[in-house]
C-alpha cells in the first residue's frame, strides 16, 4: 500500500500519494537519448511545456543538459541560455509545478527566481555544497538522487551487492546531510535513479522492490520511461518502448511510487487514472 506522506513546498504542506503525480519531461538539449533535438528551440519547449499540463501532468520537469550514459558536461552559461528563457515564459503560461532539472546552485537559483517550484539533482546534493543554500534560502522540495558517478562514467561497470540496501544507505546518508545542513526533511523526495550507474538486473530489482524504500517515509519519484533497460527485455528503440515503459510504471505505483517522471504524458495520464482507480478498491 502507498504511504501518503507529506511534502512541503514554499511554507504550504502537500499529501503526496493519495493520486499518482506525473511529471512530463522537457529536454531543452541536442543530445538527450531519446529526444535530443525535438524541443532544443525556445519556442518549441515552450509549446511543448504548455502541451504538457494540457496532457495532464502535474509537474513539468526542466533539463538543460543530458544525462545519459558518456554525456559531457556543458558550461553554466550554456545551461543558463538553455532553460531560463523557457522557465521564465512557461511560469505565465502553465498553472502546475515546475521543477529545474540541474546540480549547479547558479542555475537551480536563478532558475527559482524566474518561476521553478523544485529542484531535481541528479547529484543528491554532492557535485555543488551550495546547493543546500539555495534550498534554505528559497525554501523549495528537492529530489535526491541515487547515482553511481557521473553520467560520463556510471555504466562503467557498475557492481553492488545488494543494490537495495546500498541505496537506502545512500539515502539515509543524504537524509542525515540534510538535517545537518538544517533543512527539513520533509522538503525531501527520493530518487533511485533507474539507468544511473544500474545494470539490467539491478534495474529490475528496484523497481520489483520499490516498497522497501517506503521506511525512509519520503515521497518516491520513479524514472522508468522509454530506459534501457526495457529496450534491453523488447530490443527495442526508444521511441518504440512506451508499452514497456508504462508497464513497469504501473507496477511501480503498485510497489509505493509516489510520482512518474515521463515523456508520453497523455498516454501516462491515462494509464495511471486506471490503475489508481482499482487500487483505491484494495481493502487495508
């Protein structure tokens, strides 16, 4: 059974899990695996964010830069003339959340100011110290997540013994950093990260486990859509994994996931209602 917990976001407290929330992703990149390109002009992320929350999402998720496997790195000042622009107009067009998908302090703050409501670090807080700041000072949630490395580096061989337990470690270290950085957990969502530093069986065994997770009493925000590892079970391409990515979304959600971060949104939307629906039925 979901937990309802709760989330805070800009003083106001949030019951997350009463219904599953769909964030629609916006990839603002040349290079991003499964839609690189598509919306890498202002005008048509723009058009596409609107399309988003009109497709029924309710958190519309901002990235500048890729993060998949052997992605480089690209300049602040890049990323900056990537997202801001779209954030800005998108925050007079669209009424549901907006999250900046970034893990340097300068963008997630300026970012902010120009009208994100969360922040989704890939890094869980480790690549820039002043993230935590930017959290206090503008009192926003941020989603941690678990990663192995860099995107650069993390599907070099990654290796757990027990994938589940090592993350929750992590995320009860990252917990831990958070109390002491004087922030409320409650602030916190939780990421495993599908695809970062995973392999195929580790993928898996996540999402299968998902539950276990639920004693850290934080919203879960699962990452399945159109990922390797359902192309590795159908040998299929990206563009051709949405019954994949929506299967193991659903079973996600049965498992205790809180919010899906996708690219199909309407098709997610519609899926998820289903599935919330029957759940609503089970008996405790």
């Amino acid at each position: 059974m979901r937990q309802v917990v709760t989330l805070k976001i800009r003083g106001d407290k949030l019951l997350i899990g009463r219904e599953t929330l769909i964030m629609g992703i916006l990839n603002i990149t040349p290079d991003s695996f499964s839609d690189g390109g598509k919306y890498f002009e202002k005008e048509k992320a723009i058009e596409r964010g609107i399309e988003i929350e009109e497709e029924g999402a309710h958190i519309i998720d901002v990235g500048g830069e890729s993060s998949r496997p052997g992605a480089e790195s690209i300049s602040e000042e890049e990323e900056r003339r990537r997202v801001i622009p779209v954030i800005k107009e998108l925050r007079k067009k669209v009424k549901c959340l907006i999250s900046i998908d970034t893990y340097k302090s300068k963008i997630a703050e300026e970012a902010i100011e120009n009208g994100a409501d969360i922040l989704n670090d890939i890094s869980g807080l480790r690549f820039d110290p002043m993230m935590v700041e930017v959290i206090k000072k503008r009192d926003v949630p941020v989603i941690i997540m678990h990663m192995k490395g860099t995107p650069k580096t993390m599907q070099i061989n990654p290796f757990y013994k027990n994938v589940i337990q090592e993350i929750k470690d992590f995320f009860k270290e990252r917990l831990d950093y958070i109390v002491k950085n004087d922030i409320d957990p409650e602030k916190v969502i939780l990421d495993p990260g599908i695809g970062f530093g995973k392999r195929q069986e580790d993928n898996e065994k996540i999402i299968a486990n998902l539950d276990k997770f639920q004693e850290l009493n934080r919203p879960i925000l699962l990452g399945i859509s159109r990922k390797s590892f359902i192309g590795n079970i159908l040998n299929l391409p990206p563009e051709e994994r949405l019954e994949g990515s929506i299967s193991s979304g659903i079973i996600g959600i049965f498992k205790g996931a809180h919010v899906l971060r996708v690219h199909d949104v309407k098709e997610f939307s519609r899926a998820v209602k289903v599935a919330d629906k029957i759940l609503s039925q089970r008996e405790s």
